[in-house]
C-alpha cells in the first residue's frame, strides 16, 4: 500500500477488507457515503476533508505524491529558459497555488497571467478582465484617454454598482510617471490602476488579493499601498506650483527631498502642502545654494 493510500485509509478510518483467512460473513453496518471529492479547473491538486465537521473543508495545498510531482514539474520549468524571470522555482509554485485558487489553468498563469513581484504574486490586467467577465459580471469605460480613465463595473449576482478613475494627475503626485512605461502607454496603465481599484472594491472575489501588473514595481519595498484619493488642497498645490511638469526646478527639488529622505513623491508633496509657507523657505534656500 502507498503513503498516499496509507494516509487516504487513516483519514477516513478506512479498514483492509481482504481477509487473511476464512471468515464468516457478516452484514456490515450501514455507513453514510464520503463527501464527493472537490473539483478542480485548474491544477489538479488534492482536497482534504475535516471529519470533525460535517462538511467538507477544501485546502488548496498539495499533499504526499501530489506535492512531489509538482514540485519537480516547477523544478524542471524554473530550468527553462523561457522562464528565468518567474522567480525560480519558489516563484512559480507560488504561483501556481494562486491559480489553483483563482481557478487559472497553470500554463496561462506562467505565460502572462500572474507575475512574481517582490515575493508576492501579482496578476495582469488581461487575466482580472478575463476573470471578472467569466463570472458574469460587466465593466464598462466611460472614458479612456492619456488623461484621464473612468470605468463602471456592475455584478451579475446582485447588481451592485461601482465606478472607478484614476487621472494623469494622481499617477504624478503618486510619482508613477517615473517608470518611462507610464509614458509610452498612458492610456493602458490609466486603465490598469483604474481597473485594479474598480476590481478590488466590487469583484474582490474573483481576484482575491492579487495586485495589477506594474501596481508592486511602483511601491517601495519598505512602503506599503495607500489610498489613491488625493485632498483638494493637495490638488490646489500641485496646480498652483505646477507640480505636473517634472522638469521645473520645484519638481526637482521635490524629488531630490523624496530621494534624501526616503519618502515617495506623494508624501513628499503632501508634506508640501501642510506647510507651505516652510516648504516655500526651504525651495528659495535651495535655489540659492545652487547658485
């Protein structure tokens, strides 16, 4: 008998029917059939079941030879040179366990689907799109330009309603217009982050906790994600001081401060606006230094 049988018969109390000698036959009691056995669409992983509760309870980690087997399948996908950048073979069992729960065939999560950024796993806008409208559910863009992106989501099941946008202007506040990216595509990552927030607030369950693609690349390693709303008067000071423009002499200088201290540009200007009259001191000190 197999480890994996082995472990199969004591979870379920299961008992060698094949007798060493003759014996009389016996009626056996009657016994409630085992819970069918969880389906999978994706990696086909084995489900435990908890005999102290009366139904079953899922577990998405593999087990005993299952465990094994795909173990060496990430090991001999790591070697490949097709994925180098997975994160090596770590990366891409992570990986393939966030499938496994997301219902994600592995290979379309390897080929574009999921990323392993910063030891976590992080999901393309493609693939939260695709997700999201296999369940049913409906987003639409109401408006979409280098400026500015504004979607609506609705759910299939209950109707709830949501929408989401996100400018130009809080992707420089936020400093993401320094990944040379946000330049070359501004309408896709505009559309990205707008999609990413929509589907967090209204389709949580079917992204789970996955980021968008480029949403962990623009996140220091000691910073954690806060919110992308921005005060009116921060707004006032990154229009009064043209914060917009990222070759002014005050832009530089705001980074310079970011830099320096350790702090993004969003803190930075933030910080700004809370007083201004100081940080305006500090700028005119700044430029006659320069001089």
């Amino acid at each position: 008998m197999s480890k994996l049988a082995e472990a199969a018969g004591e979870q379920f109390d299961f008992v060698d029917a094949s007798p060493k000698e003759p014996v009389k036959a016996q009626v056996p009691a009657p016994q409630a059939a085992p819970p069918p056995p969880m389906e999978s669409s994706a990696i086909n992983l084995p489900s435990a079941v908890d005999t102290s509760v009366s139904a079953p309870v899922p577990t998405y980690l593999p087990m005993g030879e299952e465990a094994q087997m795909l173990s060496q399948w990430a090991t001999m996908v790591a070697a490949s040179p097709y994925y180098q950048k997975a994160g090596g073979k770590a990366g891409i069992l992570s990986m393939w366990l966030a499938a496994k729960e997301l219902g994600i065939p592995p290979m379309s999560a390897l080929n574009g689907g999921l990323y392993y950024v910063q030891g976590q796993v992080t999901m393309s806008a493609r693939m939260m799109n695709t997700l999201i409208r296999q369940r049913g559910h409906s987003i639409n863009k109401i408006q979409g330009t280098a400026e500015v992106c504004h979607l609506r989501g609705k759910r299939r099941d209950n109707g709830d309603v949501a929408e989401s946008v996100f400018t130009m202007k809080q992707a420089v506040a936020a400093g993401l217009t320094k990944n040379p990216v946000w330049k070359s595509y501004p309408e896709r990552m505009l559309f990205n982050r707008a999609l990413s927030n929509l589907a967090k607030d209204l389709f949580a369950d079917c992204i789970g906790t996955a980021y968008v693609e480029g949403e962990l690349d623009d996140i220091p390693m000691n910073a954690s994600a806060s919110s992308n709303e921005i005060s009116s008067e921060v707004q006032a000071f990154i229009d009064k001081h043209n914060l917009l423009d990222e070759d002014s002499e005050m832009s530089k200088f705001i980074d310079r401060i970011a830099s320096t201290l350790s702090k993004d540009r969003r803190q930075v200007i933030e910080d700004a606006a809370s007083d201004e009259k100081k940080f305006l001191d500090s700028f005119e000190n700044y430029k006659k230094k320069k001089k």
